[in-house]
C-alpha cells in the first residue's frame, strides 16, 4: 500500500512540474515577441522606419500638425509612447511636423460650402469636419461658422471645419378635413395652402345608377392624405367624389 501511495505521490509530482514547465514556456514564448516601442519623436520618417524596423515594428505617418517646437518634416508624435512593450509586428502611428503656422487663415463666412472648400484649398489648407445646421429663414449653403476663425494663429492642424446652412425645409401643414364639403371649395382652400388637387375619381353607385359627371359642386366622400396627417407645401391630395 505505501509503494501505491509514493507511486501516486510521484506521478503528481512529476505532473506538477510538467504544468509549471509548459506555462513556463508559453510565457517564454510570449513573452519572447514584445518588444519595447523605441522613441521616435524628433526623427524623420526615413529615420522612424529603419530604427522600427529594427524592432520588428511598422510605423505610419498619419496626421500632420504644426508646432513651433519640432522641426517641419520631424516626427512630432507617436502612439504607443516609447517604452511600451507590444507585440512585434505592431503598427506604431505618428504625427509629423509642418513647423511654424506659416499660412492665413482665411475668412470664408457667408460662402457656399463649393466656394469655401475653394478658397480653403487655395490657401494650401484642407476641409475638415461639415456640419449641417437648420436655420429658419436663413439661405441653405451658407458657412455660418467656421474653426478655427478667420485669421487665427497658434493653429494645430491644417485643417478648417465648417458649419453650413441646411436647404431650406417645406412649410408643413396638418391635413384638414374636406369629407362632406364640394370639391370646388376644396380646391380653393388647397390653393391659398400651397398645396394642389390630384386625381379625382368617382366613388362607385349602383348599377342601374349613371355614373355622375365630375365638377366643382362634386361632394367629396374620401380623401388622400388622411385628415390629421401632416404634409408639405405642394403635396397632391385625392379625393374621391359623388
């Protein structure tokens, strides 16, 4: 019985340690592909790519900001910061260097969003962001805001956002009720509403009834937007007469 249990004992053992050897290894090995992302900032991106290289590691230019402080051309930024350990492989982006704002923000309030991204591109500038805004009363394309302002300094990015007018909407009305009323007054009412008269059909009588004749005295019996809806200027309603 003691030779069983020192059998058992051993056998646990030795799975034991084969356990610890394997996460042992795999830690190892995981371990083994990280790498510390380098400092990059200050480099050019030739420089940036060959020392991430080096590394096992990508890199990509993605932004490019001003800055009084890092030489036009240089790596102003990068994500991860140096000393992150990531996996080889990894894609670290950076952000390059314009130098000094040396371009006049220019004024385009009032302009067309077509004219402004003109205007804006003239400059040696890029559209960024288009908000759309409704302004009652106001024209549709019209820039109403724009970041950063006109003649700004200290810019960051290359880039100016604009805020524009919207199209102007219809003027929306609430159908009225037109059951029961001549088609003729109807039509009157539709008109002085900016709205119009669509088809017109006859509702349908008995057999041995003539099929009555459509005119301005016709009584209306159905009608196309429902009473109730709501509806734009120059919307068609149906109506269905007797």
């Amino acid at each position: 019985m003691k030779a069983f249990f020192r059998l058992v004992l051993l056998a646990l053992i030795l799975l034991v340690v084969a356990l610890v050897s394997a996460l042992t290894t795999m830690r190892l090995a995981i371990h083994g592909r990280e790498v510390a992302v380098p400092d990059l900032v200050g480099k050019t991106p030739t420089e940036a790519q060959r020392i991430a290289e080096q590394s096992e590691l990508q890199v990509e230019v993605e932004q490019q900001y001003y800055s009084p402080n890092v030489p036009e051309g240089r790596i102003l930024s990068q994500l991860p910061p140096a000393g992150t350990q990531v996996r080889r492989g990894w894609q670290i982006r950076l952000a390059q260097s314009l130098g000094p704002q040396r371009v006049e923000i220019p004024n385009v309030l009032g302009q067309s969003e077509r004219a402004a991204d003109i205007n804006i591109r003239r400059h040696g500038l890029d559209v960024g962001a288009i908000a759309e805004l409704q302004l009652p009363g106001a024209p549709g394309d019209q820039v109403v805001s724009q970041a950063p302002p006109p003649n700004a300094s200290g810019v960051s990015a290359p880039k100016i956002s604009l805020l524009v007018t919207g199209p102007p909407q219809p003027q929306a009305f609430i159908m009225p009720n037109f059951v029961g009323q001549p088609l003729g007054g109807a039509t009157l009412a539709l008109q002085d509403a900016g709205m119009r008269v669509g088809a017109v059909t006859v509702a349908a009588v008995a057999p041995e009834t003539a099929m009555p004749q459509v005119s301005p005295a016709s009584v209306i019996v159905a009608q196309t937007p429902m009473p109730g809806e709501k509806v734009a200027t120059g919307t068609a309603v149906n109506f269905q007469v007797q």
